[in-house]
C-alpha cells in the first residue's frame, strides 16, 4: 500500500509539473482578466494568440473588425498589451495607489499594428518581507487583484510562497511530530517570513491550524492563476530550518544553534552534511509538488542575515552543491533561485572568493541570482556579474514598510538599460521589483516596468509628463512642473539608502535619530515646498482623479511630516534653556501637528490602519484567533517583537489612528515626564514607555475602515494653517 501511494504521487508530481509549465495562451483566463479590469467596455476587446518568440515574451495591438485586438503567446503578454494600450492611447493608469481608467467613448485605435517583444526572459516579483509588511492578511479577493496587476506589468517569475507553513505541518507530521511540539516552532502570521528564512521560531504564535488550512487553500488559488496567465511562481525549497524538537526526536542529528540577535530565540539549523538534510528537502518538494505543482523554480536562501560557520571556500561549495543536490533529487529540473542579499548585506565576510565558491557549485543553468537592491548597489558588478549565472536586475526601494516619499528616479530610469547594454553584465536574464512593502510610490515601480518593453534607458522627462497626463486626467504643465520638483526631491536618490522617517514615529527622544527612525532627507526640506503649492494649485482648479488625490495628500503628509523635525528642535531649545512656557507652546504645537496628520490621513484609504486591523482579525475563526491575529498586526508596526526588541520602529507607519492612538499618546507620556522631573532619566522612561507599547500591542479596538473628510479640503485647510509657519521654520 505505501509503495503504490508514493509511485501515485510521484506521477502526480511529475503530471502536475508537466501541466504547469505550458507556454501556450490561455484565452479564458485573459478574457477574464479584461473584464475584471475593464468590465463595461471588456467587449470593446478581442484577445489572439502568439506563437513565443526565442522563449521570451512578445504581444501585438491591433485594430480588428472595430474592437481592439490583443495578442500575445501568453496571458501576461495579453495583459501587459492591455496595459500598454490603455497607458499608451487611452491616457489611463492601474496602481495600488490610485485607479484611472476614464477612456474616451470611442476607444482610440493604434494607425498601425504595434509589436513589443520584452528583452528580458524573467521579470521577477516579491521580497520574502513583502509578504508580511503588506500581505499578511490578504484575501483571495486583494490577491486577485495583485496578480492581475502582476500581469499587466508584465511580471512572469513571482514568488509564490503563502501557505508554506501549511506544506511544513504535513512533512513533520508524516515524520511523527506531534501538535504539541510543533506548537514552539510555528509563529504568528505576521512574522511568517523571518520564519521562512530562518530567523526566529514561534514568536506571535501559537498558530491555529485554522489558518494554516485557509491558507494553503489560498495559495493553491493565487498559483492557478499566476499559472494560468503564464506565469512560473518561485516556491520555496529546504535550507535546513528544523523545529526545536528535533533535537529530542533525532538525537545524533548535526543540528547548529543559530541566532538572529535582534532580541530573539535561537533557531537550529540542519548541517547539510546530516544524511536527513537531503531526505527532508526531498520529502518537502514531494509534498510541496502534491498540494501546489511546481513549475521547477525553488527559492532558498541559506545563512539570511546569519553568518555561516566557516568562511571556508572548500565548505560553502560543498554546502551549496548539497542544497541543490537535495533539490534535484526531488525534481531533476529543479532550479535554484538565490537571493543576493547576503552578499550586499554582509560583505565583510563574503569577499570575492567565498561568493564564487558557493555559486559554482551549481550548474550555471541550475541556479538564478535575484541582484535584490541593484538600484542601490549593483552587486553584480564586484562579483563578475556572480560568476556567470543568470541574474535578474531587481530594484528594492522600500524597507519595512514605512511611509515616505522616496526612490531613485533617475537610476531607475537608467539602471536596467545600462546593465542590459553592458558586456560585464554577462547573464542578465530578467528585471524586477524586491520591495520589502508595497502600495506607496507607485511612479517608482512604474518606472521600473517600462522597462519590460524597452531595451534603452526611459526619457524621464517625457516619461513624466506621460504619468501625469495618464494619472491625473489632464495634460498639466503645473504638475508636470511639479513632478519635476519631486524629481530633484525626495526622488532624487542621493545620499540616504531609503526613504527617510519623520521624528514623530521615533520613540520620544530630544535627539532626532532613534535605532529605526532615520530622519536624514536627501534634500533640503525648503525645496520640497513648491511641489506642494503646484499640487494644491492644481486641487483649486478642479483636478481630482484618484491618483490626483492620493499624491496630494501624499505631498501635504512628507512636507508636514518633515516639519516635525524643525518644531522638535524648538521644543527641545526651549526645555533646555528653561524656559517652560515655550516648551508648552512648542510642545503643544507638535501635538496638534500630529493630529492635523491623523485627520488629513482619515480621507485617504491607503493610510487607514483600520483596514490592517480588520483584515487580521477577519482571518479568526474564535474570538481567541481574532485577538491573537489582532496583536500580530499591532506588535509589527510598532514593537516588532516584545517590550525589549530591538527592532521597535522598523515598520513604523504614518497611518490615521496610529498617529492619534500610538505616536501622540507616546509623546504626551514623554512631554508629561519632562514637566514633572528635574532630572529626566531617559534610559528610565524608555523602559517605561516600552511597557506602555506592549499594552498597545495586547489591546483591541476598532478603527474606521471607510474614509472621512475631503482629501482636497482638508489639504487646502491644511495648506493655509501651516504653508508659512514651514517655510518660516526652515528660513531661520
């Protein structure tokens, strides 16, 4: 009976990852697409098939018998074809941050057959951290709508790992692991990717298996679709992680204790030479293969953030031919897909002969590096373009989630053309998006995929004016005018990494940078403002797409969230100098500027925190489940772990009700204290405070999910309280 069940899964893995893999366009699937997009004028729209061109991916737009004709030889190319028409013709734009989709009547018809064939085989999309600093508690609905917009930005190559943990319970239950001693091992949802990659075990946990159910029903879901527009999803592979009981179960394992030191647990790792690292990896493809396919491509990233034991040349080979090894004798056409990350992240200890030890030993055809922040710092260039193996130029852009207005336009623009055209570029296979956060600085990330079609650098300033044009609704000089702003601005990319913070969501302190809270801009704070007064030209004058509306709050936001710092700095003199009655006045004002941001942000959905609560706790099924998704959603945007981590901040958010509810009380605490000591201790209210944090996380409360106020109005309001009090704050 056991031998006729394995041959049977066997043959469903391999019937399964044959069916997987087709090229071929599937038309209902595209259609469908369409008419989630486009559902009044879906009939306006015919799709054809074409045949692949060199194995990379190639569309067609063309007038037909009235209609618009979309072709493509899958259903990514048919997408993206609709994107370019509407982008391109109909002057309209899908982003997470703003939705403009007014097309003309008669639909504008291309003079002539247009052709686009992408020059890039992979167009890759995902970071591990994504998956938690914005999809944690997404729905299959909200997954949807991301594939879709996957699609039409011509993404081919995501990372497909929700419901991992689900395949992980399976494998350690046919291994005769109990609940109870997996119950240490499983976090909570919202840390499920720093358990993924080895970091930390069972913190937020207990996990229900409720959810691990739900979601591996979800992710079967989100990879037929991926699958049937023609993409080919990443899923993860083995790298050694084990439970802590496995130390009990498999006594004579070679097990390393490992430790992430940001404030949590040792993890064990499973050394590779173990005899049960290879049956283990093995057994979770097979399993892997039996609830979700496989379309050969297996993320796995060994040592994330951790330093291996040896810098040994001889032994990282060794340890990285046996991770393949184990992937291959699961899947014979397994190919590994590599994070590049250590090798930015800790240089110190991979220099040039430890990177080309661990990648040549695998096949160059067997293993894919992911370049995962080459807009900040192109690994490829200090490692021979990594030793020959196909890699993909992937832009990263956002860390944990925080909310600002940052990118590298002019890089982006540049970057994936140089590289393309570059004879040290060697392999280059693909482009693609590594955000750890999505749904803020759309114009980054559509700047980013305009190069799906293109193989020359964007014209940024004919790029802009498109973007605009396409976002706003109108052909406006005042905003393309201030789209230049922006540009020499916070989108000039120059001397910070990412985007910086404001001071507010520091934890209280008289100095203006905190562990996690950067607050260095890469301009002059002064030369934003003219950004801000052509936005708010524009709003008198009737502009109000969605996109318009969501930028303009954005703008009004990072200016009033810069000033925070010039007031702090009033505040601060005027305690220092003992002069109380200014310290009251300034310290007030600091408060009321907070709750100015919290009411400018109620108008706009994407800085809601409600809507973050109530997608957590609409995942429970009991009230227990409710509540402890509830604490995950609160602990990673504030503490990020107990009351003593280190990582408190990482993920702040300027989001309404978390200004009002979090950050301001937080800073009444600290003004109350300094009105009340002679001696402030510092040390002392930090401990304190982060008591008080740890409340925060453990409590439940609903916050509005639906809007409220006028984005236009209350910026205009906003605008004519504090344009002057800036610019006079910065003019000193």
């Amino acid at each position: 009976m056991k031998v006729f069940s394995r041959v049977l899964s066997i043959c469903g893995f391999v019937m399964f990852a044959h069916s997987s893999v087709s090229a071929q366009l599937n038309k209902p699937a595209a259609l469908a697409l369409i008419k989630r997009v486009l559902p009044e004028r879906a009939a306006s729209f015919e799709v054809g098939e074409l045949p692949a061109s060199e194995a990379k991916d190639v569309f067609e737009i063309a007038p037909h018998q009235g209609k618009i004709l979309l072709k493509g030889n899958n259903g990514v190319a048919v997408a993206a074809a609709l994107y370019y028409y509407l982008t391109e013709y109909a002057h309209c734009q899908i982003t997470w941050n703003g939705t403009q989709l007014k097309l003309p009547a008669k639909l504008p018809v291309p003079a002539a057959t247009v052709r686009k064939t992408t020059p890039y085989q992979y167009r890759y999309y995902l970071n591990y951290c994504t998956f938690n600093y914005t999809m944690s508690w997404w729905d299959w609905k909200r997954w949807q709508k991301e594939i879709d917009w996957m699609a039409m930005h011509g993404i081919n190559m995501p990372l497909a790992i929700t419901g991992e943990e689900y395949t992980w319970y399976e494998v350690y239950k046919q291994m005769g692991f109990t609940d109870k001693e997996l119950e240490g091992f499983f976090c909570g949802p919202a840390y499920f990717s720093w358990f993924w990659m080895g970091n930390l075990d069972g913190w937020g946990g207990p996990l229900p298996l409720s959810w691990m159910k739900s979601h591996k029903t979800l992710q079967q879901q989100i990879l037929k679709q991926e699958r049937d527009l023609g993409m080919k999803p990443v899923l993860p592979a083995f790298t050694g992680h084990v439970p802590a009981a496995f130390k009990k179960k498999y006594p004579n394992a070679k097990l390393k204790a490992t430790n992430w030191n940001n404030g949590f647990a040792d993890t064990y790792i499973l050394d590779s030479e173990d005899p049960l690292f290879a049956k283990i990896g093995k057994q979770f493809l097979e399993t892997q293969a039996k609830l979700f396919g496989t379309d050969h491509l297996y993320s796995a990233d060994t040592f994330n953030e951790n330093e291996p034991p040896s810098d040994d040349p001889e032994f990282l080979s060794k340890l990285s031919a046996r991770i393949y090894d184990g992937m291959r004798q699961a899947d014979t056409a397994a190919v590994w897909v590599m994070q590049g990350w250590l090798f930015y992240s800790d240089r110190k200890f991979w220099k040039a002969p430890q990177i080309e030890a661990l990648l040549k030993a695998v096949p160059d055809n067997k293993m894919i590096l992911l370049d995962l922040a080459a807009e900040i710092e192109p690994v490829w260039k200090r490692t021979d373009a990594f030793y020959g193996k196909p890699w993909i130029w992937n832009q990263l852009n956002n860390f944990g989630g925080n909310v600002n207005l940052f990118g590298r336009l002019e890089g982006v623009a540049a970057g994936p053309a140089m590289a393309l055209q570059d004879r040290d570029s060697k392999n280059l296979k693909g482009i693609g998006l590594t955000m750890e956060a999505i749904e803020n600085n759309p114009v980054i990330y559509e700047l980013t995929m305009q190069h799906t079609w293109q193989t020359e650098p964007v014209q940024l300033d004919e790029w802009l004016r498109k973007y605009a044009r396409n976002r706003y609704g109108v052909d406006n000089d005042s905003l393309v005018q201030a789209w230049q702003v922006l540009r020499k601005t916070a989108y000039n990319g120059q001397a910070i990494r990412d985007g910086a913070e404001s001071i507010i969501t520091g934890r209280p302190t008289f100095d203006s940078t905190t562990t996690w809270t950067r607050t260095k801009l890469n301009y002059a704070p002064l030369d934003l403002i003219p950004a801000w007064d052509l936005f708010i030209q524009a709003s008198k004058k009737g502009v109000r797409t969605d996109g318009f509306t969501y930028d303009l709050v954005d703008v009004t936001r990072q200016v009033m969230a810069n000033y925070a710092t010039p007031l702090q700095q009033q505040w601060v003199r005027a305690y220092k100098a003992h002069n109380m009655s200014a310290f009251q006045k300034y310290s007030n004002a600091y408060l009321e500027l907070i709750d100015d941001m919290d009411r400018l942000l109620a108008t706009r959905k994407d800085f809601l925190l409600g809507p973050w609560i109530a997608s957590a706790r609409n995942w429970g099924t009991t009230p227990a489940e409710k509540a402890l998704y509830e604490q995950n959603a609160r602990d990673l945007i504030t503490l990020w772990g107990d009351a003593e981590s280190p990582l408190h901040e990482y993920a702040n958010r300027q989001w309404s009700g978390l200004l009002k509810d979090f950050y301001k009380v937080r800073w009444e605490q600290f003004f109350d204290y300094l009105m009340t000591e002679e001696n402030p201790d510092f040390k002392a209210f930090g401990k304190k405070i982060s008591q008080w944090e740890w409340q925060f996380v453990n409590t439940q409360k609903n916050y509005p999910l639906k809007t409220s106020g006028d984005p236009v109005v209350v910026s205009q309001q906003l605008y004519t309280k504090y344009h002057d009090l800036i610019v006079a704050a910065y003019e000193r």
